[in-house]
C-alpha cells in the first residue's frame, strides 16, 4: 500500500525541505490543505513548486476547494500542472464548508454542492479536448493523463460520496478505519450502480505527529488554531497519533479495509518527521 505525507501549512518557506525528503524516502504522495480566509499557502501554487523540485512523488490537492474557483481558470491550471509534471498532480476536490471563504470569493455556501457538479462536467469536457461552448473553443494544454488528472473526492455525506463515483476516480476519506469502512463501503456501492469498470481508488488520511515533546504539541496547538471554527477543536485534536504503534495500527486497519493509499497528515513544522516516518514504514 502506498503511504504519503500531508505538509504542514504552517510555514510555506520549509515545504521544499519537506518535499525533497519525501521525494527521496519511501512516500508516495504529497499533499496540501485548501483555505481562503487562513494563513495557507494556495495549494496549486505551492505544489508547482513542490513538482518542481521533486521528481517522483505525486502532488495532491486534499481537498481543493473548487466550487471558491473559476471553472475554465481551475480546468486550465490543473491541465497545466498534470502536463507540466508527466501526470503527477492528483486533484482532490471538496465543496467547502466554511461561511467566510464563501464570502470573501463571492460565492454562495447553499448551492456549493450543484455548482461542484457542473464544474466537473465542464471540466472533463475541457480535458478532453472539447470546446468550452458557444462563442468560446477548447481550453488546453492537454492534460499528461487522459481525460484529465486523477480525481478523488472528500466528504462524508451521501452526495459527496455519490459525486466520487459518478465524477471521480476515487474518495478521500479523512476518517479513521472505524468510520471509514462504511465510507469505502458506499462509495463502492455507488461505483457499481453508475456502472464503473474496476474499482474506486480508495485514500486515507490520518493525522500524525512524531517526534519529541516540542514537536508534537505544536502540532497539537496547529490543529486545534485549524479547527476552532469547529466549535470541537479539542475533538479534533484527540485524534492525534503520536506514536509509530498508533501510525502502523491505523495503517494496518486502512489496509484490511481495502485502501490504496494512505496519507499521514502533519500540522508540525518539523520536517525531519519525514525521516521518523520513513522508519516507522
């Protein structure tokens, strides 16, 4: 099964570090967080940047919050990445549940999920080649990947889940393994009756933090700064793993549930996590 690494957004300048680490150890994936209204680093810029110094690893947006974003403009710097890095972007998707970053880009929280639908449908008609519409032809460059880049939804509702298998490649679950078997389990479900061939692919991602004392409670104070808008940060942050017994348990528990990938997701700066992570795998 293949693991990856989830980059802390709390200091764009040690993503590099970060980046060459994994690209040199025994990771997978990439991947990097979406917000509007947080001091993050905007995912698509900042994982051009990631490819460019890297040349193995994917890079991963989880989730990409799509319906913030012009449609054409999204088809086309997705397009541009996946080529640009022979097919290495995987386009993670949610529609975003955050009241201000709706208002600061002008969008409406109510029909996220509609307008979700109907950016994907423009965008696989762009990525195939087709014109965007009346007035307005194709807009390239031909993705590396056929029909696009890799798909994958997140979320928990039905709809979401829904939306995995009819427009997808596959889920995002940011669940654990005892939640998150029912989530595969559905999304599966939905794969037959939409008549897909093969299987979903299936990620996973776990929060961890490895290393001394320091080190795992700034993780924990990031998490908690993150998800105050939860009114549950404490929660949220209970779900921590912290030690390389807890990061293998849930691994194994991902694996026997059916995952492809699992990405251990880091809010510590820290960057030689990479390596203790590298030692737990």
């Amino acid at each position: 099964m293949n693991i990856g690494i989830g980059l802390p957004v709390g200091d764009p300048t040690t993503l590099l570090t970060w980046a060459r680490r994994a690209d040199a150890g025994p990771f997978s994936t990439l991947g990097l967080l979406d917000r509007i209204v947080y001091d993050n680093p905007e995912p698509l810029v900042a994982l051009a940047v990631l490819a460019g110094a890297t040349s193995r690893v994917r890079v991963q947006t989880e989730v990409l919050l799509a319906p913030l974003r012009d449609t054409a403009l999204l088809a086309k710097q997705a397009a541009t990445l996946d080529r640009m890095t022979g097919g290495r972007l995987v386009l993670g998707m949610g529609v975003g549940g955050r009241d201000d970053d709706h208002a600061a880009t002008g969008t409406d929280i109510r029909t996220r999920g509609r307008r979700l639908d109907e950016q994907m449908a423009v965008m696989r008609r762009l990525w195939s080649g087709e014109p965007y519409g009346e007035g307005a032809g194709p807009i390239g460059p031909t993705p590396a990947r056929p029909g696009g880049p890799e798909v994958l939804f997140g979320g928990f509702r039905p709809a979401a889940l829904e939306r995995a298998a009819r427009w997808g490649d596959g889920f995002l679950a940011a669940a654990p393994p005892s939640w998150a078997g029912g989530l595969f389990d559905t999304v599966r479900t939905f794969w037959k009756q939409y008549g897909r061939e093969g299987d979903p692919r299936l990620v996973a991602q776990v929060n961890v933090a490895l290393g001394p004392p320091p080190v795992v409670d700034d993780a924990r104070a990031r998490m908690r700064a993150y998800y105050t808008f939860t009114g549950t940060p404490d929660r949220m942050t209970a779900g921590l793993l912290t030690t390389p017994a807890q990061i293998r348990e849930a691994i194994t528990g991902f694996a026997d549930l059916g995952a492809d990938e699992v990405m251990l997701y880091c809010y510590g700066l820290d960057p030689s996590q990479v390596d203790r992570l590298a030692d737990v795998l």
